[in-house]
C-alpha cells in the first residue's frame, strides 16, 4: 500500500493567510480557494474588493488544477495553442492561469485557485499561499 501527505486544516489556514497577506499587499481583491487532491474545496476566503464571479472562478482553478494535476496555466496554453476541443473535457471549468498545484513528494496533494485580477497576478497570490507550507 501506497501512502501520500494530505492538507491539513492547518495547512489550508496557512495557505489562505499568505495568500491573503501577498493579494492585500498589492492591494488585489481576489478570491482564494483551496482543493483537495480530489478537487473538492477545503476552505476559501473572498477578499473586500473581489468581483462576484471570482467566487465562483477561484474554486474551479483550484478543483481543475488538482484533478488535472497541472498548472491551469499548462491547460491553459492547451487550448491557446490551438487544442480548442479541450474546454469540453469533463470536470474542467477551470482553465485559465491561477490555478496551482501543492505538490508533496512528486505526489499532488491539493491546488489552490485565485481570481480577481490578471491571470499571472492570480498565480502569483497562489504561489504565495503555497510558500507558507515550505514544502
């Protein structure tokens, strides 16, 4: 039998505070979801500011990243680059850049998704959330 880390609620915590403190610090009103490997949500903070629809954005970076155990940047630069057929694949609603993988041990474990500013921005502040973990 095969065993793998797993998000704690601590970790989910900490992801979303850094997050927080990185979007808040350039002044980004985002939402900021984290997965599950499964692509289920574990906890989600919307930020003053944050437009309504990134409520429902942020979480489907997230969940996309973590079922597709890419970047949503890779999936992405999948359909920019001419794969169009792919915003059909099931399950993925995703698929603009600020979703981001929590990879522990070549294992994914999670993702996180963050919208509301530009799509690069969005991965920043996911990146960010990410580094709390010192993985």
């Amino acid at each position: 039998m095969k065993t793998k880390a797993v998000l704690s609620v601590e970790d989910v915590q900490a992801i979303l505070t850094a997050a927080r403190a990185e979007a808040e610090a350039n002044n980004w009103g985002v939402t900021i979801a984290v997965a599950d490997d499964g692509g289920h949500l574990l906890g989600m903070l919307r930020l003053d500011g944050a437009p309504p629809m990134s409520a429902h954005i942020g979480p489907s970076k997230a969940k996309s990243a973590a079922m597709a155990r890419k970047d949503t940047k890779i999936l992405e630069d999948v359909i920019n680059n001419g794969r169009t057929a792919f915003v059909t694949a099931p399950y993925v609603d995703g698929l603009l850049e600020g979703g981001v993988t929590i990879v522990v041990d070549g294992q994914v474990v999670g993702a996180v998704g963050v919208s509301g500013v530009k799509s690069d921005q969005d991965a920043q502040v996911a990146r960010a959330g990410i580094a709390a973990l010192k993985l």
